[in-house]
C-alpha cells in the first residue's frame, strides 16, 4: 500500500514538471520547417541539370491534408522555433495521456486493496 502511495507521488510530481510546458505562454506553430529541393518543371531551367530550387518550408497537416507554406528567409528561425515549442508541447499532451492511465492503474490497485464485502 505504502508502495502504491508513494508510486501515485511520483506520478503526480511528474504531472507537475510535464504541466510547465504546458503554462508556458510562447507561441506555438504546428509542422515541421524543413528545407526543400525541387524541380520547377520548366524544360530549360537550371533544375533540369540537377541545380536544384531550395526554399525553406513549413508542412504540416489539416484535416487528413498536407500542408505546405514557402518561409522568408526572416522568419525561419523564428517560425522554427515555435515549431520546436509545438513539438513539446505535443510531447507533453501525450505523456500526461501515459501519466493519466498509471494514476488510474494505481487508483484501481488501491482500491482493490482497501476495498471489503459488505457485513452479512
Ligand atoms: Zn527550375
């Protein structure tokens, strides 16, 4: 029992640190910021003779859709920053999932435990 206790303690301090990322108040962008290489499709182009048109980007996805948008060279870092900010953020999100259904797996040990027939 002691043990339990003590593993729903650690669960909770864990919930607590996790939350800091999520009080955090910078901004958040979904995607990733990647650079990407291609070929325009003109038959003449300097692409055709594999100098490829390199531009910074922004994917990410929207309802089932891919998304794509082309980054000024002035806000890359910035708009990658934030998509770091995102990423943990999400990270996050999914261990408070993890940490959630260990609290209730101790919850239900717990009960288990204290719980007794009522008196005939
Ligand atoms: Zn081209």
């Amino acid at each position: 029992m002691s043990r339990l206790r003590s593993a729903l303690g650690d669960r909770l301090a864990e919930l607590r640190q996790v939350l800091k990322i999520v009080f955090g108040r910078s901004a958040l962008v979904k995607g990733n910021v990647y650079e990407l290489a291609r070929k325009c499709g003109k038959p003449n182009c300097i692409c055709m003779r594999g100098q490829l048109h390199r531009s910074m980007v922004l994917t990410w996805s929207e309802k089932g859709k891919g998304r794509l948008l082309s980054l000024p060279s002035e806000r890359v870092m910035e708009v990658k920053k934030k998509s770091e900010a995102y990423l943990r953020f999400r990270r996050a999100r999914a261990r408070v999932t993890q940490i959630h259904r260990d609290i209730l797996a101790l919850l239900d040990r717990i009960e288990k435990l204290r719980r007794e027939e009522p008196l005939r």
